[in-house]
C-alpha cells in the first residue's frame, strides 16, 4: 500500500511541476507574443500609410477608359446592373449640378 500512495504523491507533484512549468513558458511564451504583435501593429502602421500613398497617386491619375473597358468585360450579369444603376445616379447628380 505504500508504494500505491508513494506512487500518488509522485504523480501529484510531477503534476504541479508540470504546471509551474508551464506557468513560467507560457509567461515567456506571452511575453514574446506581445513584443511581436507591437512589432506587428507599427509594421501594419507603416503598410497602411504606403498603402494610402499609393491610392492617391492612383486617384491622381486619370482612368483609362480601355482598361475599363477590358475590366467590365469581367463583370458579372448582377454587378454589372449594379454599376449601370449607379452610373445613372451619378449622370443624374451631374445633371443637377448643371441645372442649379
């Protein structure tokens, strides 16, 4: 019998060495995790910055109407009745800004 309750406490304590263990990697593990995701979050920064620039040199330049044109001969029946409703609307808008 005693063996069985050696044996108990044995598993017992590996057990909460085991936990301690893993309470220590898991800060470490934690830690590192954060330290990336700060790296992550000013990377993104910078990603998203290049990523405005580089829309407004876009947005400056002029569309080309071939490249449209290639590009809607892609489009679904659905979006593109989409884009013709929205085409009028913009024509009307216009339209109003003229008359006023």
């Amino acid at each position: 019998m005693n063996t069985i309750s050696e044996d108990i406490k044995k598993i017992m304590l590996a057990g909460i060495g085991a936990v301690a263990t893993t309470a220590e990697k898991s800060k470490d593990v934690i830690d590192a995790l954060v330290k990336k995701g700060e790296l992550t979050v000013e990377q993104g920064k910078i990603l998203n910055e290049e990523l405005k620039h580089d829309l407004r040199e876009k947005l400056r330049t002029p569309a080309d109407t071939e490249s449209i044109r290639k590009d809607l001969e892609k489009v679904s029946r659905d979006d593109l009745a989409m884009l013709k409703a929205h085409i009028e609307e913009l024509e009307k808008g216009m339209e109003n800004e003229q008359s006023e």
